[in-house]
C-alpha cells in the first residue's frame, strides 16, 4: 500500500481519493503545505 506523508508536519493522507488525483491546488489539512511536499511512503 503506498501512503503520502507531509514533509513539513508529517500528517498522513490516507483518504479514498487517490493521491495522484487530488488537484494540484490541494494541500496539507494540518500545516497548509502544498501538495509538492508530500512524499510517497511504500509499505509492505
């Protein structure tokens, strides 16, 4: 399962909503960050 996490506050997406499809304008719900600074987390 891949996760995206915020890279200024660490707030987790894990919505229905596939990351990739989120507009380019979404940003973090926590810190305001913009979308660019998520990072994708694989995990097993």
């Amino acid at each position: 399962m891949t996760k995206y996490v915020c890279g200024c506050c660490g707030w987790t997406y894990n919505r229905d909503v596939a990351f990739e499809k989120l507009p380019d304008d979404f940003c973090c719900p926590m810190c305001k960050a913009p979308k660019d600074t998520f990072k994708k987390v694989e995990e097993e």
